[in-house]
C-alpha cells in the first residue's frame, strides 16, 4: 500500500540539516517560519477534518481509543456541556494527565500563545521519563520501543511545579469520553514542536485565538494575584 503524501517529511529533512537543536528558541523561530510557509492558504488546513487526515496519514499506527498519561495527542473534540461554553477547542492538542470517570484531565496547548507553548514544551522535554538525551532522535521506532513520556503524568504533578503551573493554568481540561470524535493521534516527542506551532487551533464559532488567549491570562491573574 502507497503511503499518503506527507508535506512534514521534507519539513523534518530541513530541519535536521539545520543543525539546529530541537527545543530551543532557534528552533522556535525555524519551525514558525517554515511552517507558515508551508501552509500558506490551503484550505485543506482550514478544517478539522483536514487536520485529522493530516495527523492520520502521518500517525495513523499510532492512534489510540484512550490515553497514556504524559504523552501528547490531538483528536476531534465536542463537549457535551457545548450549550454552557462561550467557546471550545474542537481540535485538542494535549498533554495527556490521569484519567477520571468517564474520561480524562489533559493540558491543551491551544489555550496559550505559541511563545508560551515553547516554553512548556522545553520544561516538558526537561524531564521526558524511560528517555536519553539523543533518544528523541531516534525516530518513531526507538521512541515506541522506549516509551518515551512526560514524567508529568498527573494534576498533582503539574500543580506542585510551581514554574510550569503558573504557565499552563488556563490549559488544563477535563475531557469526557463521549465527546470525542476521532481516535486519539499520539505525536511523538521528535515532532513535539511541529504539532505545537501548526495553526491547528480552531475554536467553536470561529473564536479568535488573541481572545481566547486573553481569556487565559485573565484566568492566570484572578489565580495567582
């Protein structure tokens, strides 16, 4: 069987011959720009259904009915309590915690801006568990092999690290089982920052992410004031 059309695998190529390290703020700037280029206008990108064929085509093996905690996903959302929401992520890009009754917490990304995602996204790989330094290099197979996951697998966890949770406070989610839409797509930590920078944020009746974002910072100030 022919493999779907990838536009990431040229993307990924440039990138490693950048020479550039993942996850620092070189690689930051890098991915933001090429990946706008990337996408440019094309509609494909501008729903959900184009996400998820996307993240199928290129994760496809990897998807699951339920989450392992510490390990990042995206899936179709629709809340069921959708009639009380001002707005909601329909596309969820999360750090998956623990699981709850009918469900699961997990810290969508979406909810911050990408300069703060990089950050959390350099915090996380600060303390990735069953990993090495150069496993994230390995490829898909040596990641599966190591299982590699955030050692932040649950709200305790996150809530006691006093330098992440000021930051991801307006992410944490709690997700119900009936409201997912798709299989959940795991992203594995080699495209952590792909995943995270792609204009994959879309929020139920078109919300603009700066609101949205604003919305969060509120949150953050009313918290920690």
């Amino acid at each position: 069987m022919t493999k779907s059309y990838d536009p990431f695998d040229n993307l990924s190529k440039q990138f490693k011959n950048s020479g550039i390290d993942l996850f620092t703020s070189e690689s930051v700037k890098w991915w933001r720009t090429n990946i706008n280029k990337m996408i440019g206008e094309r509609e494909s990108y501008k729903s959900e259904k184009g996400w998820i064929d996307l993240h199928k085509s290129r994760y496809g093996s990897r998807s699951r009915k339920s989450p392992h905690s510490g390990k990042m996903y995206m899936f179709h959302y629709e809340p069921t309590t959708k009639k009380k929401l001002k707005y909601w992520d329909t596309l969820p890009l999360i750090f998956a915690l623990e699981k709850t009754a009918g469900g699961f917490y997990g810290l969508n990304l979406h909810y911050i801006p990408r300069k703060k995602r990089s950050l959390v996204l350099q915090h996380m790989v600060s303390r990735l568990k069953n990993a090495t330094g150069g496993d994230v290099d390995e490829g898909f197979e040596g990641e599966k092999l190591r299982d590699i996951r955030s050692a932040y697998k649950t709200y305790d966890r996150v809530k006691n690290d006093s330098s992440l949770y000021k930051y991801i406070y307006p992410c944490i989610k709690r997700y119900k089982n009936k409201g997912i839409k798709s299989n959940l797509i795991e992203i594995p930590v080699i495209d952590w920052e792909i995943a995270s920078y792609l204009p994959s944020d879309i929020f139920f009746e078109r919300k603009s992410l700066q609101s949205v974002h604003q919305d969060g910072i509120h949150k953050v100030r009313k918290k920690f004031k």
